[in-house]
C-alpha cells in the first residue's frame, strides 16, 4: 500500500532554543511539553509534527510517512523487502515516542532516514498557535510538503514512486532535472531535486490565510537575511509564498493556496521551466547554489502568466461583476475554453 502523507519532519540541532522562539514565535506552531533534549511543536490536531532533537546529528533528518492502517504499513514493509532494503520494526517504546500506534524504519538511496507509521495520536487538546495565526492547511493533505536534493534522481525516483507509490505530478529535466510527487491531494508531497549538494533544501508548511504569509513575510522581513527567497507564486502548486532561514541549514516555505490534484484526471506533465509566475528571488540559487546560472527575471508585462486563486470555503467573497470589458473577456475566454 502507498504513503499517504507526509505525517512528521524530525531534525537533529543543539540550537533548541533558537527552534523554540523560531517555531512558535515566526511558524506560529504550539511548542509542547518536549524532553530535556527534545523539543516538539504542534500545527494541529497531531500531538506532534515536528520534532527537535539535541542527540541527532546536526545534519540528521527524519522524514515520517503515515499510511492508513497495519495491513498497509506490513504490505509497504514487504515490498521494500522484496526490493532489497533493510526495514527495522521498531519497538512499541519508540512508537511511543513518535506518538503512532506502530513504526517501521529503514533509509532512501540517498541515504535519508525514513519512517513510516500508523494510528497517529489525537492530541487532547485544541491546537492553540504560537502567534495569532488562523491554522495550517494539513488533514489529509498532510504536514505540508519536502524538497530533497538528491546525488542520482536515477536511483531516488523509482525509490519514491514505485516503492513508497507516490504520483509524478509534473516534472522538468536537465537544469535541473525535478520530480514534484504527490501521496494525496495536495499537488506534491516530496519534491526531488538533483544537485550535485544532497539533503533537504525546504519543508513547505501551508497556511489556509494568506493574510498570515503576508504577516509572517513582515515579521521575517524585520531580520537581516531571515528571507532567503522573496514572495513569489509557483506556475506549479500555484502556492504563493516566501521562504525563511531556519536554525538548522534548510528552509521553511511558508505559502497559501495550494491547487488539488483529481488523480482521476490529472496527467502528469514536463514543465518547460520552475520559475515563478513572479517573485521568489534568489530560489535557483538557494537550490543550485554559487555556481548558479543568473536568475531569469520575465521583463514586466511579457509573460502573461496567471491561475485562478485556490481558496478554501469560508476565506473568500466573490465580488460582483461591474466592468463590461473585464467581463466580455472573461465570457471570450470561457468559450473558448468549452
Ligand atoms: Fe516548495
């Protein structure tokens, strides 16, 4: 049986108090109650989404991938087996620590630690932010999405889709070559991106307001170089977001708006390029690093490029239509489109 979403993210750091006012005070996540050299938060529901752990390497990272129940979580066990990697059953005490009812580890081909589970706990109480956010956007889409650069996309691609059984959604070759997978809904779970550096470059955490990515890009706006990567929108996911400097070496894409995808009629698709429909300066680079090509910045005016808005119930009104020339386009555009 496949993932079906991203459940948990598990970093190693010493820097847990810098986490601590980052996580809270910047994500506006819920710090719980962590051991002396843990610290965990919490987005919503889940007792715990992100976990800060002192007794990991800097560089460690632990990525946890829910599935729906035993059956499933022994088939995945089974078929990576059968694949030639190594899967430890962990024991109940370390479920217990994850919060799920059961645990299996073993390691992608990059080298990454990989969890997978099921029965994540239900945390007693209501989710309170760290700042006066209106909530993240996860259920069933997930903690939010991960952008792994990987040494051989050779190796790591049949990793993810044919063992873990996410979807290509789109995809992009040579500089770089990209695979944007999906477990669920949301447009893209994990993200591979192959690069001569290897590790996590970003997790996407997003928002269901967009007035909270626009607070959150004035609160990270007030530091020198807390941004790394400017507001932007993706031709993609169509997210629009920033990305921020953590305390570890890995950003945080902080977005809202996020497009779903209907597996029913979704074709995957090659896209001609990633840039953004606008914004998002200094992401090539932030991927590709110094030996980046320029950024290729459309010229004002000549790209033409726009998606409608993916809005949730309840964070929108629809204005009325009271500009003929707007609306005889829009009618244009509509038949041409049936
Ligand atoms: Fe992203």
């Amino acid at each position: 049986m496949s993932v079906q979403a991203l459940g948990y993210l598990r970093i190693g750091s010493d820097k847990l108090d810098d986490w601590s006012s980052f996580a809270t005070g910047w994500l506006g996540m819920q710090a719980t109650d962590g051991a002396n050299a843990s610290r965990a938060f919490r987005m919503d529901d889940r007792r715990q989404r992100l976990i800060v752990d002192r007794e990991l390497p800097d560089t460690e990272r632990c990525f946890g991938w829910e599935l729906a129940d035993a059956a499933a979580l022994d088939a995945l066990a089974e078929r990576l087996e059968q694949a030639g990697v190594a899967v430890r059953r962990e024991p109940a005490a370390l479920a217990d620590q994850r919060f799920v009812r059961e645990l299996i580890s073993f390691a992608d081909p990059a080298g990454n630690r990989l969890e997978a589970f099921h029965g994540a706990h239900v945390a007693d109480e209501p989710f309170r932010p760290g700042r006066g956010i209106a909530g993240f956007r996860t259920g069933t889409l997930g903690m939010g999405h991960v952008v792994l650069m990987v040494p051989q996309m050779e190796t790591a691609l049949p990793f993810y889709r044919d063992l873990l059984g996410l979807r290509i959604s789109d995809y992009i070759r040579g500089h770089p070559t990209a695979y944007f997978l999906r477990a669920n809904a949301r447009h893209h779970s994990v993200a591979l991106f192959e690069t001569p550096k290897q590790g996590l470059h970003h997790l996407m955490m997003e928002l269901f307001v967009l007035d909270d990515v626009g607070a959150g890009y004035d609160i990270a706006l007030g530091e020198a170089d807390r941004v790394a990567v400017t507001l932007g929108r993706h031709p993609n996911d169509l997210v629009t977001s920033f990305y921020m400097r953590t305390p570890s070496n890995f950003l945080v894409e902080y977005g809202w708006g996020g497009r779903e995808i209907d597996d029913a009629t979704w074709q995957p698709s090659e896209m001609t390029s990633v840039s953004s429909f606008w914004g998002h300066k200094g992401l090539i680079r932030s991927v590709a690093g110094d030996a980046a090509p320029p950024e290729q910045v459309t010229p004002p005016g000549s790209g033409g490029r726009h998606a409608p808005l993916q809005v949730a119930e309840g964070t929108y009104q629809q204005v009325s239509g009271v500009c003929p020339w707007w609306d005889a386009l829009a009618e244009r555009s509509r038949a041409s489109a049936a």
